[in-house]
C-alpha cells in the first residue's frame, strides 16, 4: 500500500468532475427516507458519493455508523467550556464498539473487490476486534490479526477469539506487531487492512460527514481527537480537504490531536522540534533521527490507554499534512489526566475506553491553554466504548488499595479525583438499609 518510488502511503484520489457530486450537505438527508436498504441505512455508504471507490451495490456494511452527537454540559463544564459548546461524538456505538468499523467497511469492501481471501492487521485491539467481526458476520474472508502479548485489553482480546480470528499474539508491541503484520502479509498475500490501507481512511471520513449532520451542517470550531496510529486524524484532513474543494463547506474545523504522554511521538516532532508539511516535503531525516534515538534509548511505548500506545505511528505524513490543513494542534496528557476525564465522560454520558477520553483530557488542557476558547463548539471523538476495557475502570473506581497501585500506581497514577466507590456492607438487612441511607 506505499509508492513504489518513494515508499510513502498512498492515497485514494477521485475525479470529482467525472463523478456525481451532491450539491449540498443536506442533499444525504434523503438517504435516510431509504433506511430500509443497507447501504442507506450505513452511516458510511449513505455517503457512497464522497467515498465512490466501487460501485455501492458491492459495499459491504454490517450497519456501522449509527452514532450520536451528544451536547455534554457536564462534561463541558469540567473542560472549563461554557453550556452547550461541548459535543461528545460517540463511535463506541459501532457494531465491534469502535470507529474502527467505519474504516473496516471500506477496506473490506476493497478486499473483496480485488478477489482477497484473507485479511490481516496489527492491533492494539479495536482494528482486531472490528475485522474479526465483519470476517465472521459476513464470512467473505478469513482474518489472520498480530496483536502484542499482554498489550491488549480483555474486552477487545475476547471479541477476536469469540468471533473466530486466527490470534497471533507476538512477543513485543504493537509496533513491533505492525512490522511484523507488514512482511507476513507481503511473503503470504494477505490483504492488509491496517490504517496504512488508505481506503480504511476513505471509511473514517465519514465520520466528520455525521458530525456535521448531527450538527444540521454547521461546521464546529474545533475536532479534538486521540492519536495513535494517526489513521483517524488523517481521515479527518483529508475529509474536509475534499468538502471544500468540492465546495460543500466554507471553512474546516480546527484539529486537535492529543498523544497520551507516554506515546507521544507525533507531539515531540510537531510541538518540540516543529515538523511541518512544507508544501509536501516534511523532514524526513529528522524524523529518522528521532526513531534512531528512540530506539538507542530503548524507549517502548507506554500508558494505560492501551489503544494509543504506539510509538512508530504509521500515518506520520498524512498527519502532517491534516495539520496543515486544519490548523491543527497537538498536546499531550498524562494518564492520571485520561483517567479522570473517562470518569467524567462516564458521570456525563455512556462512557468510553481510556484512549478516548485523551480527547477530552487534551480539550480540558486547551481550555486552560487559552487556545480554545470557552464560547467556541468543540467536538470530542469518543473512539471506543467504555466496556473495551473494564479493568483500568474498575482499577480507578477500587477501594481495593493494592488493585489501584498494580494497575494504576505503576503508571504514576495517585489519585482517583470522581471515583465512585462500591460500598461494602454485611449481608444484613437492617446494615444494607442504613448504608443506602447514609449514601443517597
Ligand atoms: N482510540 C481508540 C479506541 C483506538 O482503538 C485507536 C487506535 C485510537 C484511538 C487511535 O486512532 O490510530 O487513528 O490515531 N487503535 C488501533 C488498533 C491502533 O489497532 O485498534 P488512530
């Protein structure tokens, strides 16, 4: 999926004036009169002529994308925002529990038309899940999935072994189970459905396209979103790249995009040394001198937002590129200020996994940075669902003091600002009666 001659990804590029383009946003609202047909009713392929890489009868949906724009003044008011300005854009709701499903349709539906039988990725967990899942419903292609030892939380791991996927957990990281899932699939000829896939990117622009339905097409302030692998925010750029060169929007939404501290490749180069798209022609070399030094300081990634734990994002280049074209921003949070933005996330709403709530943590930072301003409409992406991985939340909500410090304490967490705790009484009646008394 890279350039023969430069060995950069590739990109899917359209000849809109060959194709039939809609004249205006509110045009897809007819789509849903339709909801009885698949393709209409996929919060992807309702959008087929902003993604027209096959024919829409031959798009393989599992019913992705029925997601919810939620107001979130709870959750606003703790990011310092004023009432009605914080949306919490909710991909948990997916049919695998991510926005991965929304970029999966599309390469799976790429696969199958060029004749593959098979299908591979790495995974910190959720591109897993959401392949295994559309291998199993649709049981067009078997899924072959590298995941790292011990890198994955349990609700994804049990979601690729209970929908049938070939596991192979490697000894190492995600990013050594990406270069791994690189040159197996190339020595096999498996298809690989990895974000590299630039048709997986084609899917998860359409998530900026429901975003701005929810919001009756106004175009938001500000996207804020977790950086891990970088396919998302890719996606993001290169979405309103195309709106408005087709001439759908007037402006683009500003792009946040928030590493967890101990992943945060993409802040150090952007925010510490200051790489930038440069008309197409970022710094490679210093990028290779960060990964040289990276490496001779036998740096791995780390933190309990599993999901983004990544070091060697993929889609560097394409990142770059959605900065420059958003105005983007990139900061980064540690996990004690991801873990009390998920409790607030799940005070205020239904919840999501600890990589998510790095967006809200990032808003909270960019608040009290100033840089966002508290009147502005800011949309947080919620990128998984809050049962993915139950541990870190049980582990932050524990009374249980050895729990928390295995968990949570090795990873410099200390404190559990909104946890709420389970309260232990006797089996009694007259002591159970009293407890809810005291507390309610
Ligand atoms: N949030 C969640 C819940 C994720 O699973 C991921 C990526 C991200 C954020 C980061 O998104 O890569 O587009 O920057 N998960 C991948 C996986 C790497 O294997 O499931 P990104």
């Amino acid at each position: 999926m890279a350039c023969d001659r430069c060995g950069d990804l590739l990109d899917v590029a359209y000849a809109w004036d060959r194709l039939p383009v809609p004249g205006a946003l509110a045009d897809f609202e007819r789509q849903w009169s339709r909801r009885y047909d698949p393709h209409c009713f996929s919060g992807v392929w309702r959008f087929h002529e902003l993604l027209p890489f096959v024919p829409v009868e031959q798009c393989v949906t599992v019913g992705e994308g029925q997601t919810l724009l939620q107001a979130s003044d709870g959750v606003g008011r703790y990011v310092g925002m004023n009432p009605g300005g914080l949306f919490l854009q909710y991909e948990g709701m997916n049919p695998s529990g991510s926005f991965k499903d929304n970029g999966m349709s599309a390469a799976f539906t790429h696969a199958r038309s060029v004749g593959a039988t098979r299908a591979a990725c790495a995974s910190t967990g959720n591109t897993s899940a959401s392949l295994a899942l559309y291998c199993s419903v649709t049981r067009l292609m078997k899924a072959v999935i590298f995941v790292g030892s011990g890198k994955i939380a349990y609700g994804k791991l049990s979601q690729a072994l209970d929908y049938g996927a070939l596991t192979v957990q490697i000894a190492g990281d995600f990013d050594d189970a990406m270069a791994r899932v690189k040159e197996v699939s190339k020595e096999l000829g498996i298809y690989l459905v990895n974000s590299v896939n630039p048709f997986r990117l084609e899917g998860q622009k359409t998530i900026m396209y429901r975003v701005l339905e929810a919001l009756r097409w106004e175009v938001p302030d500000w996207i804020v979103v977790p950086g891990g692998n970088l396919g998302n925010s890719s996606a993001f750029g290169k979405a309103f790249c195309e709106l408005k060169e087709l001439g759908l929007v007037d402006r683009s939404p500003r792009l946040a995009i928030i590493n967890a501290a101990g992943a945060n490749t993409l802040y150090e180069l952007v925010e510490k040394q200051g790489l930038c798209w440069r008309k197409g022609l970022p710094d490679g070399a210093a990028v290779c001198r960060y990964y040289d030094e990276m490496d001779a300081q036998h740096r791995r990634a780390s933190t309990i937002a599993s999901a983004i734990e990544i070091n060697r994002p993929v889609n560097l280049n394409k990142c770059i590129r959605a900065l420059e074209g958003m105005n983007g921003v990139v900061r980064e949070v540690t996990d004690q200020q991801i873990l009390d933005a998920k409790a607030q996330v799940g005070a205020g709403g239904i919840g999501c996994e600890p990589a998510s709530a790095a967006s809200v943590a990032g808003t909270k930072l960019l608040v009290s940075e100033g840089v966002i301003g508290p009147d502005e409409r800011v949309v947080c992406i919620l990128t998984g669902h809050q049962l993915k991985d139950p541990n870190a939340t049980v582990a932050y909500h524990t009374t249980d003091q050895e729990l928390f410090n295995k968990v949570l304490g090795s990873r410099g967490v200390r404190r559990a600002a909104f946890a709420n705790r389970a309260v232990a009484v006797s089996n009694d009646l007259d002591e159970i009666i009293k407890a809810i008394q005291l507390y309610s």
